[in-house]
C-alpha cells in the first residue's frame, strides 16, 4: 500500500469514527475499541 492511499484510508476512517462517536445508538465498547483501533494505526510503533 502506498503511503497516499494509507493516507486517505486513515482520513476516512476518521470520518467514520467521528460521526460514530457522535451517534448514541453506537455502544460504549465499540467506541472504545474504534478509538484504540486508531490509535495503533497512528502509532509510530507499528
């Protein structure tokens, strides 16, 4: 995968999680583990 593409991925995923956090039909635990899914990809570990 080249970086744009990760780029974008990550962008719109984002998004996602955004408006997920917003809307209080998404559970608690989906959330959290969105939030710590994002973090990871972020992470200059990985």
């Amino acid at each position: 995968m080249r970086l744009g593409d990760w780029a974008r991925a990550i962008k719109r995923d984002f998004g996602v999680l955004w408006m997920a956090r917003k809307d209080p039909r998404v559970p608690r635990a989906a959330k959290v583990v969105a939030v710590a899914a994002l973090a990871y990809a972020l992470s200059p570990i990985a």
